[in-house]
C-alpha cells in the first residue's frame, strides 16, 4: 500500500489512475490470494462458538492431566485425550473439523 501512495504522489497526485498501482501491487503479493483462499473462514468461526469455548479447555485439560504431578505415573496419551474428547463429543469435534476444512 505505501508503495502505491509513494507512487501515486510522485506522479502528480491521489488521482484514480495514480492508485491503480495498488491493485497492481494487491494482485501481485500474497495478499489477494490469501484473501481469497481464506474468505469463508470467519463465517466457520462466527458459526462455531466451540471455537473459543469448549476447545480451549479441551486443551487445558488435555495439557494438565499430562503433566500434573500427583506421584501416579502419567496414564496413556490417547487414554487422556479421550476422556476429555468425550466431554465436547468425539462425533461434534469431527463435524467442526470437516465444517473448519471446507471453509478453506
């Protein structure tokens, strides 16, 4: 963007046809791609509240139960994850899954 206002004063002014190197310049970077490639995204997470609710604390507590230390040996991995999978619901978390994949 500051490339394109540099330009655009330099040749003369904010005109309409001076700017036109900012598109130039959108089309070229990154930016209109990831746009694009990303444009459904904040719909998911608008429609998932899940998002920010129950996965946060999945983690927390997949993260806790792994490395509290009480004297007992660490139980299983998948043995953790699971009971705290099965608090959200193993078949909703698939179903965001798939429904986060399909906004990309």
């Amino acid at each position: 963007a500051a490339q394109a206002v540099i330009k655009a004063y330099q040749g003369g002014g904010y005109s309409e046809g001076n700017l036109q190197a900012y598109r130039s310049y959108l089309e070229e970077s990154f930016v209109l791609r990831d746009m694009k490639l990303y444009r459904n995204f904040p719909k998911f997470l608008e429609t998932t509240p899940r998002v920010f609710s129950d996965y946060p604390k999945l983690l927390e507590g997949i993260m806790a139960d792994m490395f509290v230390m009480d004297g007992e040996p660490t139980p299983a991995l998948m043995k953790i994850m699971m009971k705290h999978l099965n608090k959200v619901g193993v078949l909703k978390i698939a179903r965001d899954a798939w429904k986060g994949v399909r906004a990309l």
